[in-house]
C-alpha cells in the first residue's frame, strides 16, 4: 500500500477511512460538504502534471485566447483539451443591491 502523505499528514488509506466514515454514518470521523469539497479540490490540485497558461484579449463577451505553447487548441472562446471542450462565456457584473 501507498504511505505517500496527503492533506496535512493523512495517508491515503487514513483518508479513505475518513470519507468511508462519513459516508456510513456522519459519526465523530464526518466533515462539512464545504471541508469535504477543498479536500477534494486539494487531492486534484495535487495530481496536476502540467500548467498552460492562456492569453488573450476580452471583445465583447468572449475571450479571444491567443494560441498557446502547448497540447491544446484554442478557438475563440473555445478550448479543446484531450477530448473536452471548454466554452467561456462571460457576463456583466451585475450591481449590488
């Protein structure tokens, strides 16, 4: 088995206990939705192999990425990456009530 430390010293299997606890039972061993969450966005932080940065310039409501230096395509708005396509669209801040 692994002994590769996560999240402040857990090993992966103690964190699978963890999740397994609050899965079965929401006892002493359960977490919020909201601690549960940044674990997880932690443990996906964590397996990144590779960082693109994109560029580009805003007209109108679309982001014109200019093309990158890696193993992607962009279009447009459009970012096509190992099967998925990414589309982002933008929206006017709305004022605070």
């Amino acid at each position: 088995m692994s002994e590769r430390k996560v999240l402040g010293g857990l090993t992966i299997e103690e964190f699978d206990e963890l999740i397994e606890g609050y899965i079965e039972h929401g006892g002493p061993d359960a977490v919020s939705f909201t601690t549960f969450g940044k674990i997880l966005a932690d443990l996906e932080a964590e397996s990144v192999q590779e960082t693109v940065e994109l560029t580009g310039v805003v007209r109108g409501d679309t982001i014109v990425f200019d093309q990158p230096r890696a193993p992607i395509t962009v279009k447009d708005n459009e970012i096509f990456l190992r099967g998925t396509k990414l589309i982002i669209k933008l929206r006017e801040v709305q004022p605070a009530v």
